[in-house]
C-alpha cells in the first residue's frame, strides 16, 4: 500500500518533516536557505503530499520556509502541524498547553502558513501525565478548532495507549504521531492500536533522534550490513523497516540536503527479503 488516508486526504507513506529545514537545534534561521526551499520544492515536485511542521519550530522559520516556497498550496497537500510547546530566547523547549494557548497556537501556525486550514493539528503531550480533567479540557479546545473549521483533524503525539483510548471516548481522530524507529520501540503498542481502528500513525524520529552524538539506528551494524548487500544507504533500509510494520504508518523523514530527500523517497519501492526482516527484528539494542 502506497497511500493512506489522513483526515480527509489520501497521501503518500512517505511525506516530509520540516523539523531539520531551521537551524541548529531547530532554532532560527537555516544555514542554507536557498537549499532549504529546495528541499520543499522538490518534495511537492516528486509528489509528497504530506508535510509535518511546527509553529515552534524556529519559531515560524519552518513555517515561513514553507509558505515562501509551496505558497499558494496544492489542493493535495496536507499540512500537518502540532501545538502544546513554545519556544524561549534560548531556545529552550517549553510547554505552551493550556486550551487557550493550544487555540493560539492553532491560530499562529495559520498565520505564518498562511493558510486557512491545516489538514490536522497534533496535541503533543509535554508532561507525560495520565489522562484526566487537564487532558479533556485540551481535547476540549482541539475539538472545538476543528468544529470552527480551524483544522480537518484532531491528532495526538507523544502518548501512550492509555490517552489513545480515552481520548477516542471522546472524538476521532485523524493521526497520532509517537517517536518510534528501529532502536526505539516503545510505541508499537499505540501502532497496533492504531492500525487496528484505521487512525495513521506517524513515527517521529524514524531515522534516530537528531539530538544524539550517536545514531543506534544508522550505525546499527546489522542495518549497515544490509544495506550495503541491497545496496541501499542505512536510511533507506531503515525507513523500509518502519513502513514493513503496518500499513497505516507515514514517515515524515526530515532532511535539509535535495540529495537526502530523493534517497529517503526511494525508500518506498525497497523490497526488504525475509531474512533482512528477521536480522532487522532482532537489531534492536
């Protein structure tokens, strides 16, 4: 399966993270913004149609980056965005998620897309916290912005399978976006979940986090191995593995280099063998 429905849109499996088009530590302005727009262009031009961004990340410079380069937006492209975190003078990542700064949010990241509606907007939870009344009152202020035609959809990120659960008591949901790659599995109970109720899962991090001094996913040694028999990169082997696990998962595999996009792209059409799988099942540290 090539595509899967997000909201109201059906997209490609493979889409784009914005997160790495800002500069270092996802703060202020990219160290090559010529390159930047090229990145974005490009994508649309090769037909991802799915683009993960953030209000904070920069802030506004994914953003502003976006709409200089794709503005006025193709009617297919869905633009997905998150909300529950700010920014500091630092750089510092702050939780921005009461529900009247989860609306404002909302209303920053249309103003600096310029757009009138974002296809879904994630509520990421910053406090690791369990469901409660704090918890329905922010799904109260997502819903709200989607029945005011703010978003398309409702998403979740960074929870676990309880808040999956008691959030669909509540209201659909469009996505739900958790890290998961090969070293870190964490999150296939929230997968599963979401697999089996049609809601697309969208793994963050999906090559490793860029926040580490080692990769434990592109410096495993079985991934390298593989990739240099199938003569692949270990990018390219990595994102197949992920996309192997179930057919609603969507990467959004974030890059500021052409040459990174186009080979994460490739990544759709690599047939991994059985016993790729099964050496790529037991990689994990």
């Amino acid at each position: 399966m090539r595509r899967y429905q997000l909201g109201r849109f059906s997209v490609s499996r493979i889409g784009l993270g914005a997160m790495q088009l800002p500069g270092p530590g996802v703060f202020g302005p990219p160290r090559d913004r010529g390159e930047a727009l090229a990145v974005l262009r490009r994508a649309v031009d090769l037909g991802v149609d799915h683009i993960d961004t953030a209000q904070y990340y920069g802030p506004d410079v994914a953003n502003e980056l976006i709409r200089e380069a794709l503005y006025p937006y193709p009617s297919t492209l869905a633009l997905v965005s998150k909300v529950g975190a700010r920014r500091d003078g630092s750089g510092g990542w702050l939780a921005y998620d009461e529900p009247d700064q989860l609306r404002r949010g909302i209303e920053d990241n249309l103003r600096s897309l310029g757009a009138g509606q974002l296809a879904a907007v994630n509520l990421r939870i910053m406090d690791g916290a369990k469901p409660g009344q704090r918890f329905d009152d922010q799904l109260a202020a997502m819903i709200q912005a989607r029945g005011e035609g703010l978003i398309g959809g409702v998403g979740l990120s960074n929870i676990t399978r309880e808040h999956l659960l008691h959030a669909l008591e509540h209201t659909s949901l469009a996505c739900v976006q958790n890290p998961l790659n090969l070293a870190d599995r964490a999150s296939m109970p929230v997968l599963t979940e979401c697999n089996s109720r049609g809601i697309a899962f969208v793994p963050f991090f999906p090559l490793g986090s860029g926040f580490t001094r080692a990769n434990p996913v592109l410096g495993n040694e079985q991934v390298i191995r593989i990739a240099g028999r199938l003569g692949r990169t270990p990018a390219q082997v990595a994102l197949a593995w992920i996309l192997g696990l179930a057919p609603n998962v969507l990467v959004i595999p974030g890059t500021s280099s052409v040459r990174h996009l186009e080979e994460n792209l490739a990544a759709a059409d690599i047939p991994l063998d059985q016993d790729a799988q099964q050496q790529l099942a037991a990689a994990a540290p």
